[in-house]
C-alpha cells in the first residue's frame, strides 16, 4: 500500500473563522435555498449541472449536536468507482465531505493470515485526494464470510481468533486514517447469523471489545436496517443490542440505515423517525441512505426529493445526528435500478432529491458557532 497520509481533520482543533466576505456569502446562501433548486453559483465547482453551493461547502458551515462538523458522506456503488470517464468520482469529491471506504470486511481475508486490502486501499487515497473524511463499512457482517472460513470446520475459539485477527490488521492499517468503523454489521438478520450460530452472541462483544483495544480513539458503530421507525422488528434488536453494549462503554454510535423503502411498506413520516432515534441514547448515524421513485404516483421524482428533504429534516430535528451517508449517486448503478434511487439520473443529470438535500443543509448552517468558536472535530 502507498503510504496513507492524515489529510482528513479528525481529532485536530478547527477554528470556523468566517470573513465579512464569508458571512455575507453563506448568510445569502441560508436566505436563497428557501427555494428549491437555488440559482446560486459556485465559481470552482464545475463538473456537473448543479446549481448552487455544493453540498459540502454547506456541511462545512453546520456544527452538529456534538460539536462536530457535520458530514454529508457518499458511498460508491461499483459502476461509478471504477467509471472510465471519472465522472462520478469528480462528482463525489466536489460534493461529499466524507467517504465510505467499503468494505474493510473479511472478504479482504483471501486466506489464514492472508490479507488482501486493494480496494479499500484504493479508496482510501482517493479520499484523501478530496480531503474528505472516511467512514469504514463494515468490519464484520455474516453475510460476508469467505468459504475458507465458512467451510472449514473451525471450532468456535478458533472463528474468535479469526475475528480478532481480522479486526486487529484492518484497523492497524487504517489507523489514524479512518477514524469511523462500523464494527458489526446487521446482526441476526432474517433470524439467522452465521456467527451467532457458531460462535454464540457474544461475538458482538468480542468484536467491540477488541475493535476498542486496537484503536481506542476510533468512532465504534453498530449497525442495521429497518431500525429507523419504532414497529420493525430490527428496532428492538438494535435498541436491545445497543443497551448492552452501551453498559460495557465499547459503542460510540447507532447506524441507521434508511434505505429504500418499496411500494409495499409505506415512507415513514418524520414524527415516526424522530422519537426513534432519540430512543437510542447515542449520537446516530445515517448510513446508507437512499429512497425509491414510485412510477404510481403523479410526480414520482419530486415525491422522492420531498420524502428525502423530510428524512433529512428528521435527523437533524433529533438532535442525535451529525451525518448522514447517500448509498451511491447514479440511478443506473444501484443496487435496485427499476426503483431509481439515486441523486443523478442514468444520464448523470442532477435530480431533484439533491437539491432537497441542499436546502436542508442551507436552512441548518450555524453562522453563530461558525463565525466565532474554535471547535474540536473527534470524528
């Protein structure tokens, strides 16, 4: 691996000191973007159709709940992180302010005590390159297991060791580079995980616990789906998970997923959100977010960027958020294409959830904060 610098602002002292210029810039900015689809211009930012600041020049100017800047993040689906034309990756770098390095999981452990770290590795430098901070998904998920491992008949001390071992080289490598990981990914999804059934619940304890000894200043997330609204049945797993876990200090932070919801299950409502992220006593991140276009309605795309500007909202009415991660850019390489999840089209066209996600960002910087407390960013 080259050598991974620490360009990002974790852990250092940032003071938000704001020109005359400055101030008049962003408090125009918080005045226009009342109207969706602003019309101001960015002078640097030129590799899209955007109009308007992009969205991490906004982010910057927030100091969430937790005195921390507030992260407005991407995750690259596989199609936009290797476009040939960088597109996508221009794009990310212009308008993210952090980065999800996926996956830091085991299906980098090609082998016994064997590592294989290119991706990762790769996505890593190119967030640096954007001076954006990074968010580690996933270190352990039941769903990503090699077959060495899965079929190799280890005992359940030795799958504890393997844990371990994989714990303690990922987060060697990144340290003091990636500062946020979530450590457990998805726990007893669909009633079943495999590492629960071989190796008991505890391994979630195991992982947090070693995941803290490797790298104590690092940011410790537990992470699943559905656990958004009170009445999935991944709340209570989650709510229960994070209670235990809580009692023993070894999780920094929930992961809420938010992602799509079909036709089938009803959007819930920003007064179903909020309670239920308050619920769970620590600072909440939104992991993966995207929402669905539904062809029954009658402006399919407005009524995606009007659900996405209220699950925005909600997270920061909460007052437990302070980021929140867009699961990929472009509706042709999600992971559901028919549903059109995305923030550009399939001609890279700029839809009109991004310029919800703009006005919310806009109607939430923190002049006040900015323009005259030095702060401490740990994340």
């Amino acid at each position: 691996m080259r050598k991974v610098g620490t360009r990002d602002n974790y852990g250092q002292r940032r003071k938000q000191a704001l020109s005359r210029r400055d101030f008049l810039k962003v408090s125009g900015i918080a005045v226009a973007s009342t109207i969706l689809k602003s019309q101001i211009t960015y002078s640097n930012f030129e590799n899209s159709d955007t109009s308007g600041p992009p969205l991490r020049y906004l982010a910057d100017r927030i100091i969430g709940p937790y005195e921390r800047l507030f992260r407005i993040g991407t995750y690259l689906e596989p199609g936009e992180l290797w476009d040939p034309t960088g597109f996508h990756e221009a794009f990310a770098g212009e308008q993210f302010n952090s980065r999800v390095i996926s996956n830091v999981g085991l299906s980098n452990y090609v082998g016994p005590n064997q590592w294989d770290f290119w991706w990762p590795d790769e996505v890593v430098l190119r967030a640096q390159a954007a001076n954006q901070s990074m968010f580690a998904h996933h270190l352990i998920w039941h769903l990503d297991i090699p077959d060495w491992i899965k079929n190799g008949g280890y005992s359940r001390a030795e799958l504890i060791t393997i844990i371990e071992n994989h714990i303690t080289t990922a987060m060697t490598r990144y340290k003091g580079v990636i500062r946020g990981y979530v450590v457990v990914n998805e726990h007893f999804l669909d009633d079943y995980d495999w590492f629960q059934a071989n190796i008991g619940p505890d391994y979630l304890d195991i992982a947090f616990e070693k995941a803290r000894q490797v790298d104590p200043d690092a940011f410790l997330i537990y992470n699943h789906f559905n656990n958004h609204v009170s009445y999935h049945p991944e709340y209570t797993i989650t709510l229960n998970d994070v209670n235990h876990l809580k009692s023993g200090g070894l999780v920094d932070g929930v992961g809420v997923q938010f992602h799509h919801w079909s036709p089938e299950r009803p959007r819930p409502t920003k007064q179903e959100v909020i309670p239920t992220l308050q619920s769970y006593g620590l600072p909440v991140w939104i992991t993966e977010f995207d929402v669905f276009q539904n062809p029954e309605e009658i402006d399919p795309e407005q009524e995606q960027a009007a659900q996405t500007k209220a699950m925005l909202e909600a997270a920061f009415e909460s007052g437990v958020c302070d980021y929140f991660n867009i699961w990929g850019l472009n509706d042709k390489y999600s992971y559901a294409p028919e549903q059109k999840l995305g923030i550009l089209d399939e001609n890279n066209r700029v839809k009109l959830n991004y310029y919800a996600i703009q006005q919310v960002l806009a109607d939430n910087i923190t002049l006040v904060h900015d323009a005259f407390f030095p702060l401490i960013t740990k994340y």
